[in-house]
C-alpha cells in the first residue's frame, strides 16, 4: 500500500486553514510538523496547536524550529512525538532529524550551529542504526538550494545539513523555515520540499508508492 505524509510547517499557532480538510477524505498515514509550531510559545500553546491537528490527524511526529521555544521542544518531547535528535519507524520507513535554526537576523528563541547540526545528524543516524530508506527531518533548509532562498534572492541554508544530505542521501528532505521560499529540489537522489507556512494555508502531501515513486502536490 501507498504510505502518505502530510507535511506542515510554520504554523506559528495558526491552525485557521484546518477548515480546509473538513469534508475532504484525504487522511495521511502521517502528518510531519517541520518547526516554527507556536510564535514564540511554550508548552501550552504547543498543546494547543497540537490539539487542534490532532481532531483531524492524530498521527503526529514533529520537531521544534527557532521560533518555538523550550517549553514547546518539551511537550513534543513528553507526547514521544519529537524528532531533535531522536528517530521513529513507520511502515519500514525511518523518520529522523533536527529542529531549530541557524542564528537569525534578530534572535530567536532556538538556534544552533553548523557544527551542533553536524554532531546532532551523525549521532542521530548512527542511533537509528544508519538506515538505508529514511526521511529526513530538519527546520532548517539545506544549503544552496530553492528551498532556502531568503527574500528569493539569498541563500540561506544549512551546509552541515547539505553535506549529511549528500552523503547519506535519505529519500525525503522536510523542511520549511524560509517561508518564501516554497519549492521542491533535489541533492543527488534526495527530493527537498519546503511546503511554506500552514499559517497561510500551505501544505505538502506525499505520496510514497511501492515502486519507490514519489508524488508530491504543493498546494
């Protein structure tokens, strides 16, 4: 059977276009959350955007992006729905990653390094027992591609998350962060999708085929 992914970022604690799934008899197998769940908020308005998802999807896996903070990363932490640093198996398919994002232009609440990214991605894959058929799961974009350019113009990206990409080559990289920059990519065999932000209504749905096919709508 065909295995899909409803992948949603940037939230920021909206779920308003949740009301555009109402009546539709698309249900994924799973719904990925790539970070930025609240604006700013902790365990509570984590729980509350998650309560909200969970009346039409309850199966949830998700990491926190660097405009969430800790208390947030906590409760994901508490529901064994989180992604940092740590791996769960779905349909023989491998989900893994990291949240946060690189310093910003202004500081956010959570933000890491190139070198903490690398060190993080490596013990994570190790871990997960470096699985051949995975999905990547990071906030952050890979570097040099049209998932990170900021403003449309400047890349932004992770290069340590480029080179774990590059070396690995995990079937699916989700991301989001850069919300102009809604797109799909590749790195070698590695599809790239940057759904942009839920809070104004984008989404990606993926459809992972038996033959290894993978369809992607954008919307």
């Amino acid at each position: 059977m065909p295995f899909t992914i409803l992948h949603l970022s940037d939230l920021h604690g909206n779920t308003n276009f949740l009301t555009q799934w109402e009546g539709n008899t698309l249900r994924p197998d799973v719904t990925v959350l790539t970070g930025d769940i609240t604006h700013f908020g902790e365990e509570k308005e984590a729980k509350e955007t998650l309560d909200a998802l969970r009346t039409l999807f309850p199966n949830i896996l998700a990491l926190h992006g660097n405009c969430d903070k800790s208390g947030a990363e906590q409760f994901l932490i508490s529901q064994n729905i989180s992604l940092h640093r740590r791996f769960h198996v779905l349909n023989e398919i491998v989900f893994l990653g990291v949240g946060g994002s690189l310093p910003c232009p202004g500081k956010t609440p959570t933000e890491y390094s190139e070198k903490d990214f690398e060190a993080w991605l490596t013990e994570t894959y190790e871990n997960a027992g470096k699985p051949g058929k995975f999905v990547l799961v990071t906030h952050q974009p890979p570097y040099g591609t049209s998932t990170d350019k900021a403003m449309k113009l400047i890349h932004t990206g992770s290069r340590a998350i480029r080179e774990f990409v590059e070396h690995t080559q995990p079937l699916l990289c989700l991301c989001g962060h850069i919300h102009e920059s809604v797109a799909t990519d590749r790195i070698g065999k590695t599809i790239l999708i940057n759904p942009g932000p839920f809070r104004q209504g984008h989404l990606a749905y993926i459809t992972l085929n038996n033959d290894e096919q993978i369809d992607i709508i954008l919307k």
